[in-house]
C-alpha cells in the first residue's frame, strides 16, 4: 500500500538521466516502493538544478555522464538551503567508483536491483534532515570529479522489437540517420537507437566517433579502407563491408582520421 504523501517517511525523488529508458526503467523500479514519491525526471544537468530549487526533492538519482552538465557538475552548482541527498546511478563496474567507496557517497550500478534500491532509499532518509552530513556527501561527489579514474565511455542502449540491448561503445561500427530514425550499426545487427543523432554525438563526445555525413556518425576504429572519389569527397568502408560517402562539409573529419 502505497504511503500518503504527507506521511514524513515518504521520500521525495528526482530522476536524473540523459537515457528515457534508464529514467523509465528506475521509474518503475521506484514506484514499487511505497515510500518514495517520484516529483520528477530531468535529462541534463542544468534541467536538474532548475527542478531541484523548485520541486525540493529529498533525494536525487544522479547519471553521472549527461549532455550539458554533468553529474559533477551537478553536485559542484547545488545552494541553497534545501540540498538533497545525492545517489549516483551509473553503468561503471565496481572498480571504476572508487572514488567513491572511501567515503559516504551512495552509487547504484545499472541495471539497478530492487533491494540495492530499497537500501539506497533507507540511507537517503537516514541522512534527511542532517544538512551537515548532506553537503560533505556532496562535496565529495565534486571532489571525485578530480580524482575518479572511471573510463570515459558511454553505454549504447539498442532496441529491436521489444528488447534493449545494453552496447559498449566499442561494439558500434556507426550511427546511421533515416528521416526519424536512427540505426546502431555493429558487426552483427541493427539495432534502433532511442535517442537523435545529435543527442548520440553529443552524449558520445569520444573522437573515435567521427560525424561523416549530416545522417551518419562512425568509429573511426572500424575504418578498413578509404577511397577518394574527389577532392573532397571520400567513400569509405568499415568493418562489416558497409561503405559511407562522406560529405563535403564532413570532409575535414575524414583529413583527421588520415593525420591519426
């Protein structure tokens, strides 16, 4: 039985990720639990600042890698007199939040288990209302932005049907734009991305992604051959055999994979 929302053991909560899914799914791990009141979802970091001054959340479910401003960035622009209790959400494995495990910082690994959840849930409340305890947990979070050696690279969420697929970034050959869709390429299917083109390459911002086309983004690391079909204008062939004409106005990202 779900909780009045007046009830003090009620937790307030906002979902912070760049990835629908990801928000969607936590949402719905969320609301099986029924002292948490979910207030509401933010896709970047600055989106995120704005909701918290204004809904208060008791506890934010923080992505730590995020368009715009991080989740570091995040925690380094919290003021004011209401600062919430932070609960990083992350894909890293163990080895890659280290930085966190020295302290009394909160992390729950995607995909996110019902009981891990509940647990993160009884310390944010444990630490509502003991602001002292709440701001050196967010310092900390800052701080970790400094020392953390958690790898770079983004997960690629893939639909087919109505399976996700969880990718390494290393897996996809290319992104491939048509009209509203957009297809992740790898060595062995196609799988529907869930997010533009720009928003991949943005969320991506690694330099083995190369934008090629204004419908086509691919690793540079799956490059086998290059050919000139003019001056300017290349065709080039990845891994699978699947070849791409590079634009004019691309061309340029084309010289930077010959400079490599």
């Amino acid at each position: 039985m779900r909780l009045p929302t007046m009830d003090p053991r009620v937790m307030k909560a906002l979902i912070v990720d760049d990835e629908p899914i990801a928000r969607r799914v936590l949402r719905e791990e969320l609301e099986q639990l029924s002292d948490v009141q979910i207030v509401g979802e933010a896709g970047d970091g600055r989106e995120a600042l704005q909701k918290i001054a204004r809904l208060q959340p008791d506890m934010v479910f923080l992505d730590l890698q995020m368009p715009v401003m991080s989740g570091f960035e995040v925690a380094r622009n919290l003021n004011g007199p209401h600062v919430p209790v932070i609960v990083i959400v992350t894909a890293f494995d163990q080895h890659a939040i280290e930085a966190f495990e020295a302290g009394a910082v909160d992390y729950l690994l995607k995909p996110v288990g019902e009981a891990r959840l509940q647990r993160a849930v009884e310390r944010a409340r444990n630490l509502r209302g003991r602001p002292v305890e709440i701001a050196a947990q967010v310092d900390k979070i800052a701080a970790a932005a400094q020392t953390s050696h958690a790898p770079r690279s983004r997960k690629v969420v893939g639909r087919s049907g109505e399976e996700y697929f969880l990718l390494d970034a290393d897996e996809v050959l290319a992104f491939q734009a048509e009209r509203e869709l957009v297809w992740i390429v790898t060595a062995k299917q196609r799988l529907l991305a869930t997010q533009t083109l720009r928003t991949i390459e943005e969320r991506l911002g690694e330099p083995q992604f190369q934008r090629v086309h204004r419908n086509a983004i691919v690793n540079v690391n799956h490059v086998r051959k290059m050919s000139a079909l003019s001056s300017q204008r290349w065709l080039i062939t990845l891994s699978n055999s699947l070849q791409l004409v590079v634009s004019k106005r691309q061309a340029h990202n084309i010289r930077k994979i010959l400079q490599g």
